[in-house]
C-alpha cells in the first residue's frame, strides 16, 4: 500500500503551472454565439429520473412531439367549440 504523500490539497502539482501572461478573454466566446451553447441545469430530483444527456433529449423531443400534436387537435377543435358559442 502506497502511503499518503504530504502534499496539501490546494497546492498545485507544478505540470499545472499556467501562464495567465499567455490568456487570452473571451478566446471561444465568438464560436460559442455561432455554434450556440445551451446548459441546463436540472434539479437534483429531476436529474435522478435520467441516466444520461441523451435520455433528456429523448424525452424533451417525445415532449414536444406530444405538444405538437396536441396543439394541432386543439386549434382544430377550437374553431368548431367558437362558432357553436355564438
């Protein structure tokens, strides 16, 4: 068994000595507005009922399928239900 090294945990190992002269602000910034970056964050309970980003997507898109035709039911009905008002 390795025994524990004595270095503290908010010191850095020197392979990750970054040089912020070199930095540069906003480097991405451009392609993240042309290519769109979307994060949501779901709530812990949310998250639990998902094993994955693509299970999310999959239900989101079912989601809005589902609205869709829902939608489509409603604004046929809804001429008939406004004309049988008057």
């Amino acid at each position: 068994m390795k025994a524990k090294s004595n270095v503290s945990s908010d010191d850095m190992r020197a392979e990750y000595d970054f040089d912020y002269s070199k930095a540069v602000r906003g480097k991405y910034y451009r392609r993240l507005l042309k290519e769109g970056a979307n994060v949501v964050v779901l709530d812990p309970d949310v998250a639990r009922a998902f094993r994955s980003s693509a299970a999310v997507n999959e239900a989101l898109r079912s989601l809005l399928k589902m609205s869709e035709a829902t939608r489509r039911l409603t604004s046929r009905s809804g001429g008939r239900a406004a004309s049988a008002r008057r």
